[in-house]
C-alpha cells in the first residue's frame, strides 16, 4: 500500500501536472477575474519551474559533493550499489538498456578496478507496482562480468523495490557475509540523502559515494537565467521525487 501511495502522490504533485490542472480549471470557471487569474498563475509557476538558474540552485544545496579516487585513502570492503538505473521492458535482453543513472555502474566499476573496493554487493530487486519481471541486480551484473569484474566478487540482492528494501536486504546480507568490515554506497547525488538514512536507519554504518550529478557549477548566463528549459522540469521531477520519498519514510518510519 506505502509503495501505490508514494508513486501517487508523486505523480499527482509534477510541477507540469500542477500547471495543467490551474490552466485547466480556468476554462472550466465562469469568474473572467479567476479565468485570468488562473491563467496568470499557470504562466508563472511555468516559468518558475523552467527556470534553470532556480533548479541548480536547489541541486546544489540538495546533493551530495562527489568524493575524487585519490582522497580514498583506505580500500572499503564492500560497494553496496543501488540499482534503479536500467530499462527492464527494454528489448532485446541480451544486453543492459541503461538510463540516465548509469554513472552508478560506471563509477563503480572504476572503484573495484582501482582496487578501492574489494567486493561488489548490487542491490536491487523489480521496481515495478507488481512485483513480477526480471531483477535489476541480475542485469546490472552482466555489464560488471563484461567488464572484467569477477563473478566472485560480485554478490547480488535482488528482493528490494524500493531504498527502504536496499539498505533492509543488503544488511542482511552483510550481517552474513560481511560483518563487521568498512562499505561504501554507491547512488545518484540527489538519492544518497535518503539512502544513508535508511541504511543508518538498519543499524549499518556505511560512507558514501555520489554519481550521477544533475548539479552544475554557479552559471549567470542568459540561457540559464532567463530563456525556460524543458530540462528544468525534469530536474524539479526527481527532486519533488526524492523530497516526498524523505517525508514518507520519515512517517512511516523508515529513516
């Protein structure tokens, strides 16, 4: 029930719904002053949310600062890596359909090739609101194995559906294999505030590693300050995402 809810609520609060849903309403009303005054509110919550300048802001504070290779000083044991970046429906399987979250992967494997983690623990079961269809762990490893990582050195979690479910799962498996030793979470920026509270939140220590940055540097130029972006909108997507996945964990106790 908790996993409909949030995807509900988190379609429901889309900035582009929101504007759809005033602008829609003021054709709907008879009031001239309320149709106009609906319309205004739809232009200006538009442009608010394609403002470039406005979402990198948020980004920056919001993210995680990406840690450079040579300021891991120790080797961590275990990379607990957090799926939630491939195209399952994609066909045909016999490859690994990535989205925009790949740098997880990428970076990962930069990590056990620099020998800055010993073993790879890739967590992440179907995303889906049924939980049939294949298992993202799985899939992420044929890309690992490609890539010349060992199959021993790869132990995969495959029951999550959700980042409450990754720090849950992959705990117990830690609590088996790997106890007591140093990990390292691998996820996208904007998601590593709510996974490090959640695998705080299991009882395992753990530092973390950011990719996949939607942040960029301070820019004061035209394109980002002024002219609207469709870019904008997605940025505020994930955002409102991961700020009602914060919320909702935090009632139902999750972090």
């Amino acid at each position: 029930m908790f996993f409909l809810l949030s995807k509900l609520l988190i379609f429901l609060i889309q900035p582009l719904n929101i504007v759809i849903v005033i602008t829609g309403l003021s054709f709907l009303l008879k009031s001239k002053i309320w149709k106009k005054r609906l319309r205004v509110a739809a232009l200006v919550l538009l442009l608010f949310f394609t403002n470039e300048f406005i979402i990198n802001e948020l980004y920056l504070l919001w993210e995680e600062k990406p840690m450079p290779f040579t300021e891991i000083s120790q080797p961590y044991d275990v990379a607990i890596l957090l799926a939630g970046v491939t195209h399952t429906k994609q066909k045909p399987r016999d490859r690994v359909h990535f989205g925009r979250g790949a740098d997880r992967v990428i970076h990962t494997i930069y990590l056990y090739k620099l020998g800055l983690v010993k073993k790879v623990l890739i967590s992440g079961g179907s995303g889906r609101i049924s939980s049939d269809g294949p298992r993202e762990a799985d899939i992420i490893k044929k890309a690992f194995v490609l890539y010349g990582v060992p199959d021993e050195d790869i132990v995969l979690e495959t029951k999550s559906r959700n980042t409450y479910e990754n720090a849950k799962f992959s705990n117990e498996i830690i609590g088996r294999q790997f106890p007591g030793m140093r990990y390292l979470v691998v996820s996208s920026a904007f998601h590593l505030p709510r996974a490090e509270a959640c695998f705080v939140k299991a009882g395992l220590e753990v530092d973390t590693f950011s990719t996949d940055l939607y942040s960029h540097e301070r820019e004061f130029t035209p394109d980002v300050i002024i002219i609207p972006s469709t870019g904008a909108l997605l940025k505020w997507n994930i955002l409102i995402k991961e700020l009602v996945g914060m919320i909702m964990y935090k009632v139902v106790g999750y972090i």
